[in-house]
C-alpha cells in the first residue's frame, strides 16, 4: 500500500483544522454534530457480526470494537477537560496513552455496547453544558503538557466534533470497502 492509500485511510476527513475566527455557527455545528455522534455510531455498528468488529479499519490499524471503545473513552477525557477549564485558571491536564489503552483487553474484547452506552450519557451531559456556555466560557483554556499546547474551550468542541466523525468515516469507509451493507 502506497504512503498516500495509508494517510487517506488513517485521515479520510483530513486532519483537524482550527477555522480562524471561530464562529457562533461552528459552535452551533458541532455541538449538533456531537450530539449526534452516539446514536449515529450506535447504527453504524448494531449489526455488525463478532468477526466484522474485530477486523481493522486499516492495515495496522484498531479494530471496528477498539475504534468503538477508543471514542468512548477520549471523549470522556474530553468532558472532563471542559470541566476543568471552566472550573480552573488554565489547568494542565492530564493525557493519556490512548494506543495503551486501546490494547487493554476490554477495548479489544468488551461487548461493544457497554462503549456505546457510555458515549450516549457522556454526550448527553456534554452537549446540555456547552450549549449552556456563553462566549467568555468558550474562550477558557487548558494545557495540554505534549507540546504546552492552550486549547479554548471553542476549539476542543471543534476536536472533538471532528474526532467522533474522523473515527465514523474509518468505520463507514470500510463498511463500504468490505461491502458489509445490504
């Protein structure tokens, strides 16, 4: 496989683009797009057999299961990370190692469902807060130690809109390549 096949596999959206300025429409866009994000992801992968979740999304890539798991669990740092920025001045958070996490025995071989499950009340509670932010709220910030990154609290719902539907476009496109549709 060429490099160029490998990076549109890896990045089929392309990578995060913060769009400068950030709008009142982005934010209302991706907060509709996370709050679609569960049930969307729940139909994408309902009736996916055992052996289509533990196929990968690419060559060296996770599994549709870990894929499932791994969105659930970033999206939980994510809600956390909001909490702490609006709750500390600039708070450094904590990272965490996702590929470890994502070879943890339960993100290769939970039921599907726990993840799913979690990801719905996750994003329940994470959408019902920011779309109770108001513009000073979304111009709070945390650091990110890789790199001392500062993120606005604007910015990490634009992430994470574009994550949920990064990983939505890993599964969909191989959906689609493994012809799995009906």
């Amino acid at each position: 496989m060429t490099t160029a096949a490998l990076e549109k596999l890896k990045y089929p959206i392309g990578t995060y683009q913060i769009p400068m300025p950030i709008t009142d429409h982005h934010i209302v866009e991706w907060i509709n797009v996370l709050e679609e994000l569960p049930l969307t992801l729940e139909a994408m992968v309902n009736n996916l057999t055992q052996e289509q979740l533990a196929t990968p999304y690419r060559p060296g890539g996770w599994t549709v299961r870990q894929l499932v798991h791994h969105i659930a669990d970033s999206h939980h740092h994510s809600y956390v990370r909001f909490k702490w920025a609006l709750t500390e001045d600039n708070p450094t958070i904590k990272p965490y190692l996702e590929k470890e996490w994502a070879a943890l025995f339960d993100s290769k071989s939970a039921p599907v469902f726990l993840s799913l499950q979690h990801l719905g009340a996750v994003h329940a509670k994470l959408v019902y807060l920011l779309k109770g932010l108001d513009k000073k709220d979304l111009q709070r910030t945390f650091m990110h130690p890789d790199g001392n990154t500062k993120t606005t609290l604007a910015e990490n719902i634009g992430r994470y809109a574009w994550h949920g539907s990064h990983h939505l476009a890993h599964i969909q496109n191989l959906v689609l390549r493994m012809n799995w549709t009906t």
